[in-house]
C-alpha cells in the first residue's frame, strides 16, 4: 500500500493507494516545514493518521519548503515516527510531484498555479531546470496570492471601480485595516491574499478584472515560461487550483505567447497515483 502525500501552503492531501486503485483519502492544512516546528508537523501527520491514513508500505511526500536538505531529514523523521511500519519514506519537492503528476515519464515544461506559483523543465526523469517558486514577496507571479496582492494594492489606493468596491467590501466585510493586519502581522499572508481569487473568478467579465488576471498570469509566463530555452517547442503543463479555475485565461496567455498547453489537473494526486502504481 501506498500513502502519497501532496502538501502545498494551504492543505495537504494523502491518499492511500494500491496499484492505480485509491482506498482512502484525508486532508489536512498544509505541512511547511521551513515555517512549523517538529511539534506541529507530528501533530498534522497524527490528523491524517486519526482519520484512518495507518500501515502504509511506501511513503511518497511531495510538498513546499522542500527545497532544503535540512527540511526534506526533519519531515521524513517526522513521518517514520507517525508511521513505524513504512519500509520507506521519500520526501520531495511540490515540484518534482508536479512534474511527475503531469509528465509522468516524458518531458515537459510543468507549471504550479497555485497559492502560490512555480516552474520546471523536466526531461522525464528529473528537473534539469527551475524557474520561480520565491514566494509571494519576491515573485509567485499569476499564483492565487499574487492575485490577491494586486487587488489589495488597488482597494488600498482606491484604485478598483466604484461597484467592484463595493462588491468587494461587502462580501468579505473589508476594511484598510483589516488587509494591513492580514497581511503583515497575522500568520500566512499568502493564503489571506489567495482567498479574493473566488472574487476575481466571479467577477471575470468585468474590464478591471479581466486586464489584472490576464497580467499576471501573462507576467508568470513571460517570466517563467518563456526563459526555457526550449519553450516554444515543449508542452507547458499546469497544475493547482489557480491554473484549473482560471484555464480560460490561462490558454489565452500561452496562444497570445505561441506556447503550446499540456495537460491541466486541479491538483497533483490524480496523476501522482498513476506514476507510483
């Protein structure tokens, strides 16, 4: 039996599976372990063990702030204490599971449009290149908190039509302060700032809106896309809820760019199952 776990800033998923065949599914709020101590970790894992996730053979965790070594030896610990039994437990990054989710074994440019956002060339067996993926102060340019930043910014400064803003306003309850504290003195900014993507989605006819989300997914493109060398002539596959919402938009910007789309999933698992059958 497999447990595959797909963990991005916001929820995490874990699925048991054997073969192709899914037994079981639980989620919980998403694993970081650049940003939440051994304690909360082990907590998240006993969540997902509590909801019925016990004696899985294999375990294959993808997820953010992976990057780092460090990171990768604290959570498979965290992991083989939750779950004793596990012959072996391989902890990768979000990346990487895009890319497989996607590509399974061929190459291609895969694309996480997500909370946040991010980009890889794989070559069907690795990522031989990574463009993105600096959070959303330093980049995450088309992901949903970037989205959400560029609304804020204008409902700050007053920049948003007159009926937008009071849509706005009125659906969340919002004030200046409330997006100020939000954003710089609560815990996860970015997932804040994600929660106006539903907003943008609904509201996609009207030009205000329309112009924002065409450039920044645009932007991400641009920058992230269009920096492989070998762009033009590869699939850009995309993964995340951002990409799959907001696919209309999505496929506008790679035929505006003459970038040829993949496949799209809401999220990893469907495919990560596949390729660990």
């Amino acid at each position: 039996m497999n447990l595959v776990i797909d963990s991005g800033a916001t929820k995490a998923n874990w699925t048991l599976a054997k073969g192709n065949a899914i037994s079981l599914q639980v989620q919980t709020q998403g694993l970081h372990p650049l940003l939440m101590p051994d304690e909360t970790l082990r907590a998240l894992a006993q969540e997902a063990y509590q909801g019925g996730i016990k004696a899985p053979r294999h375990i294959f965790y993808y997820g953010t702030g992976c990057k780092v070594e460090s990171s990768r030896q604290r959570l498979q610990s965290v992991l083989q204490q939750v779950f004793p039994d596990a012959t072996s437990v391989a902890v990768e990054t979000d990346l990487l599971g895009a890319a497989r989710a996607l590509c399974q074994r061929a190459a291609g440019i895969a694309c996480i449009l997500g909370t946040g956002s991010n980009s890889c060339y794989y070559d069907g067996r690795q990522i031989v290149d990574n463009k993105g993926g600096y959070g959303f102060i330093l980049g995450d340019e088309g992901s949903g908190a970037d989205l959400g930043k560029q609304l804020m910014s204008d409902f700050l400064n007053a920049q948003i039509p007159p009926d937008l803003h009071q849509k706005l306003v009125a659906q969340y309850a919002l004030t200046p302060t409330d997006v100020i504290e939000a954003t710089y003195r609560r815990p996860a900014p970015s997932r804040f700032l994600a929660t106006f993507a539903p907003f943008l989605l609904e509201n996609m006819e009207a030009p205000y809106i329309k112009e924002l989300v065409n450039a920044r997914i645009t932007a991400f493109l641009t920058k992230y896309v269009l920096a492989y060398r070998a762009a033009a002539q590869t699939p850009v596959h995309f993964t995340g809820s951002i990409a799959w919402y907001f696919r209309a938009q999505v496929e506008a910007a790679l035929q505006k760019l003459q970038l040829q789309p993949g496949n799209f999933l809401p999220d990893p698992m469907e495919g990560l199952v596949r390729f660990h059958q």
